[in-house]
C-alpha cells in the first residue's frame, strides 16, 4: 500500500503523520495498531516482538535447489539474529553496524578484490594461517558476531545486515574448508553491503558480478601472497598435487581453491597446469565427525543468554522456542561453554 492509500485508511488527515509513525517521531495508538493488524492482515507479534526480524535483510549462501529449505529455516534464523541484537540492547551492549566498507564497486576488477583482501590480511595481523585467526578478528575489530548454527547441508551460511548490527551464519554441519571460505566470502558483503547489497540468494552454482568479487575476496582473505609465497619457494620438487593437497589442509582451504588461488597468482606454469588432475585436488581430511564440528552459536551469544535467563528478561520456554531444541538441549549447551544453566534442571 501507498503511504497516502494507508493514510486514508487509518484515518490520518495526510500522510505526514504516518511518515512520523514511521520515522519515530510519533507514537503509534492502540486502535491505531488495532487498525493496522486489520488491514495488514498481521498478528500483534509481528509488530511487538523483538525476537523477531521483520524487513531486514539476509542473504543466504546456499544449493541452487535450497529455495523451499531456506524459507522454512529462515523465521529461525531470524530469531537468532534478532534475539543477539535484543539482548546485547537490553544488557547495555549497545550493538552498532560496522563502519568499515572497502571502496569496491560491481565495475572493480577481481585483481582489485584480491588487493583489498591481501590488504585486510596484513592489517589485521590474520597470521600464517588467515582462516584461524578470522572469526575473532572480525568480531573484535567490526563487532559482528559469528554465529555457528545447525541447518541443512545445503545451506553453507548467511549475512545479514540490519539497521543497527551485522551479522555472519556460518553452518557447523559444513566442512571445515568450507565454513572458512564460506566465512571469507560472507565478510565481503558485510564490508561492501551499501556499494554493492548481495543477493538474496548466492546460489553457488550461478554466480552474479557481486559473488564472483566476493570468491575473489574471499581466496586472497584466507591465501594471501606473503603467507603462499615462502610455502610455494619451500616446494622444490615435490609433486604439485601433494604439495596443494598437505598444504591446503595446513592453511584451511581445498586442493581445487588453493590452485586456482595459485594460478591467479600466475605461478603456475603452462605445462605444469596441463598435467594437473582435478580428482586428486580434494580436501583429504577425515570424514567430518560430531565432535569435530564448532560449537552453536558464539561464547558472546551463550553468555548473554544466559545473563538474559537469570535476570529473568526471557523465561526458559521462550529461549528453547526460539534455539529450537529442548530445555535439556538448553542445559548441555550451557555446559558446553563450561556455564551451569541458571534454571532448575
């Protein structure tokens, strides 16, 4: 509805008064509200509750076929998102959008994308391996939280950019070279969010102008010329496949993203490359197993939670409600982070 077609429909002499709704300047009335579930056809929830996001944007990282998967799991990972900005608002936190953005654009070359991760690398002091040292650097330099969730393995992760706070999704039932990557390429949208706002669907098997420069990003962020460069100059002779494969597993990254990462570098030769077999190029690491998967959430968000449920400002039902799991499941993960639950158990 226009503003002037709902104007009319509240009762409101112009639509000023409804821009002042909007804006904060005004209060809304009870019968005004009453009027507005009406004719949006909307519960009272969907105006009141602050656990909830409405209009914000995500932006998944998913299968191609994940459509159907992410509209279901989407209301739950908006409550998730909602309930961190919530909570760090009524603990006196005092959430902020990140400041920084890099100074890309869609008509950036890729070779520019690498640069400003190479640079990002170096300023962050990210170490020898990048991929390691990445969640806490982007929560303690931007305060975004990494939030670690259990979705479908056909959702890799998600960025969400909300008026006063960003934050990244990264699925836990993903591998570790995956998650890193998946958590590269999701800081680039934090960082270019207002030049160039993401899709609200990366699907990894179609690639837009904004995705390509984030998997750019996102290679240099974790492969960074002066951590390769000493590595490459060690290899001597060694076979190229074996030397990607154990060097990719000690960095974080696949076989096939450490070559090409090396063939945008221009270091591999012609005929070298010609010889290459993509099958060996694999991610050798044992099959994924429960207790090698990071744990839910953040220390943060557990920890306010659990500040959150002692005082009292949010009962025990509602946050097994909103984690989607039981008050047991409440309970194990507050001993996973080393916490007794502050409710009877």
């Amino acid at each position: 509805m226009s503003q002037e077609a709902l104007s009319g429909a509240l009762g409101f002499e112009n639509r000023q008064v409804l821009s002042n709704i909007e804006s904060g300047k005004r209060k809304l009335g009870v019968d005004e509200l009453l009027k507005l579930m009406q004719l949006l056809r909307k519960e009272l929830e969907y105006f009141t509750d602050p656990l909830r996001l409405v209009g914000e944007a995500i932006s998944w990282r998913a299968n191609v076929k994940a459509q159907n998967i992410i509209s279901k799991y989407e209301p739950h990972a908006g409550g998730i998102v909602a309930a961190y900005r919530a909570f760090a608002k009524q603990l006196g936190e005092n959430p902020s959008a990140p400041h920084v953005q890099l100074s890309l654009r869609k008509r950036s070359s890729l070779e520019e994308a690498e640069s400003a991760a190479e640079k990002l690398a170096a300023d962050w002091q990210l170490s020898d391996v990048p991929a390691r040292a990445l969640p806490n650097a982007i929560e303690q330099r931007l305060g975004v939280p990494v939030l670690v969730v259990d979705a479908s393995q056909a959702i890799s992760g998600a960025a969400s950019k909300l008026q006063d706070l960003s934050v990244i999704l990264i699925n836990r039932n993903e591998p570790e070279y995956r998650r890193n990557y998946d958590l590269a390429h999701e800081l680039f949208h934090i960082l270019t969010w207002q030049a160039m706002p993401p899709d609200p669907l990366d699907a990894t098997e179609k690639k837009s102008r904004v995705e390509t420069l984030a998997d750019a990003f996102a290679a240099a962020l974790l492969m960074p010329r002066s951590v390769l460069n000493p590595l490459w100059s060690a290899r001597g002779k060694r076979d190229l496949h074996a030397w990607i494969n154990a060097t990719a597993r000690e960095i974080g990254v696949s076989g096939q993203a450490l070559f090409y990462r090396l063939k945008a570098l221009g270091w591999i030769a012609t005929e070298e490359e010609l010889r290459i077999d993509f099958e060996r190029l694999k991610w050798h690491g044992r099959e994924q197993r429960e207790s090698d998967k990071p744990q839910l959430y953040s220390p943060k968000f557990v920890e306010m939670l659990h500040r959150m449920l002692d005082a009292g400002w949010i009962s025990v039902r509602r946050a097994a409600v909103l984690l989607n799991c039981t008050v047991e499941d409440l309970v194990d993960l507050f001993r996973s982070y080393g916490k007794k639950a502050p409710f009877p158990s």
